[in-house]
C-alpha cells in the first residue's frame, strides 16, 4: 500500500493542477475565455491583458495555490504514511503537468508560470523568494513576462544546486524549468523578432468581454 501511496497523491495533484482558473474566474466574472484573445494561453499575464486586474490577481494567487498546497500538504501529512521530499517534488511536478495539460480543459493548458512559483514556495520557500526576486527584476526592467519567465526557470535549479543541494527538489526543478522553457518556444521567436507583447498591454477591446450581437432592426426612411 505504501508503495502507490505516491502515485495517489501525484494524481490528486495532477487533478488539482488541471484546473484552469484562468479560464474559471474569466467565466465568473463575465470575461471572454483568455484562449480566445491575445497569447491564447490561459494565465494571468494574458488576463491581465483583458484589462481586468481583479480577474488577473485571483488567477494568478489561484494558480500558484494550486501548486503550493499539494505540496504543502505532503509536508505536513506524508511524514505519518512514509511520505517524504520525494513525494512532495512529484506531486508538485503532477500539479505542474496538470496546469499545462489539463484533464477538465481537454488538455489545453497555460504555460505554469504561476503554478510552477507556488510548487518552488512549497518545496523551499527561500528558494521561492530568490525565484520570485529574479521574476520581478527581469520584469520590471524588459516588461517582457516571458523573458521573466525563461530567466527565472533557468536560475531557479542553479540556485538549488549552489545553495542547498542536489536531491528529488532539484530534479524537480530541472523538470519543469525544461518544460516551462519548452512551453514558451513561440515567446522566444517572439522575443527574437521584437514582437513579443509587453506586460499589461491590453487585448483588443472587443477580446476584452463576451461579444454581444446587437438586434438587426431596419429602420424605414421617412
């Protein structure tokens, strides 16, 4: 029983992360599907491209907390059955993967920006506010947040490595730097080509809400 007791808590994780609070809180507060305006990723930067800083906030909290508490919850109720760092690391990688493939959403993910924050939280909160200080440097200065994105996922395990040490949290973090970097292959051609958007630039307005056909009424002329 011990033996799949991991492999359970990597699918509750996996399910947890599968849910989209992108397109949830979109659909909650009246706001278009995101994959259907700007990047097309269902995330909180391209919320945030809505024009809604509200619905890009919870996404964004919802998304890292989906990563942050399966892990957390391993730390705090895995010791008793047997579980340790490596079964927190993996379920935070399946939380991760959830976000990107999500069963709910027919496997029509956002690139686990957020998620993968909440999981590196969980795992080694010091790690996590070295990560985050790296995001918002990047960020502030390019305004590119998938520029913040690639850099952070690439200092976040040479962090782990020069500062703590090797083990399942580094190999963790190595995994879903190399697919969150993956992930974000057309930012990069973007980034290349200087045509990548820019952080809070606004979607067109029509993306910005539900589109409403008005009535057709033909009007007689005098």
């Amino acid at each position: 029983m011990q033996n799949i007791l991991p492999l359970i808590a990597a699918l509750a994780g996996y399910l947890i992360g599968s849910l989209s609070f992108a397109v949830i809180v979109s659909r909650v507060m009246g706001l278009s599907d995101p994959r259907s305006y700007g990047s097309g990723n269902p995330g909180a930067t391209n919320v945030l491209r809505s024009g809604n800083k509200a619905a890009a906030v919870l996404t964004l909290v919802f998304d890292a907390l989906k990563g942050y508490l399966p892990v957390l919850a391993v730390f705090i109720w895995g010791p008793r059955w047997g579980l340790g760092e490596g079964t927190a690391a993996l379920v935070g990688v399946a939380a991760f993967v959830g976000h990107l493939w999500p069963v709910f959403f027919r496997f029509q993910g956002g690139k686990g920006v957020a998620t993968a924050a909440g999981v590196i939280l969980a795992l080694n909160p010091l790690l996590g506010v070295a990560t985050l200080a790296t995001w918002l440097i990047i960020a502030w200065f390019s305004r590119y947040s998938s520029l913040a994105a690639i850099v952070a996922a690439a200092f976040a395990p040479m962090y782990q490595l020069l500062i703590w040490e090797a083990g399942p949290t580094a190999l963790a973090l190595i995994i879903m730097g190399l697919l969150l970097v993956w992930r974000h292959q057309a930012n990069i051609k973007k980034l290349l080509a200087g045509t990548e958007s820019k952080l809070g630039q606004k979607a067109s307005a029509a993306a910005a809400k539900p589109a409403v056909n008005p009535p057709h009424k033909s009007r007689k002329k005098p």
